[in-house]
C-alpha cells in the first residue's frame, strides 16, 4: 500500500489518486458521502504535507482544487 512508506505518501502521486477516486464516488454515486470521505482524507493529507511540498510541480498545480476540496468540507 502506498501510504506505507512515507516517501509516497507525501508524494503528488497521491493526491492525484485521491482526487480521481473522489471523482469517481461522484459519478458512480457508490453511497451518497463516500466522495466527502476522500476529500475529507485530502485536506488531513494537503495539512500533514505542508506548504513547501505545495509550492512547484504537479502539487501546485492542483492547489486551487485542493482549496476547494478543503472548503467543502469544512464544518
């Protein structure tokens, strides 16, 4: 599993993962908030990264979408 070693688990490819796995709960509507669990899961993930792990490459990049991950699923 990829979240075992901790070098992938801060890796971009990750969160690209889980935001192709939200997307996918959102069109196949498998249970009605199993999209929100994985958003919910990217921004503990965006936090325990950091800012400097968000500052170039494909991580930059995805910021907008991570921010808007993040506010919709703030209480």
């Amino acid at each position: 599993m990829i979240c075992m070693t901790p070098t992938l688990a801060m890796g971009d490819e990750l969160l690209v993962a889980i935001i192709c796995m939200a997307i996918y709960e959102m069109v196949a509507w498998t249970q009605p908030s199993s999209w929100l669990h994985h958003y919910r899961g990217l921004a503990q993930l965006t936090s325990l990264r950091g800012p400097r792990r968000h500052q170039s490459g494909v991580a930059l990049v995805l910021l907008p979408t991570l921010r808007s991950c993040i506010v919709s699923v703030q209480p």
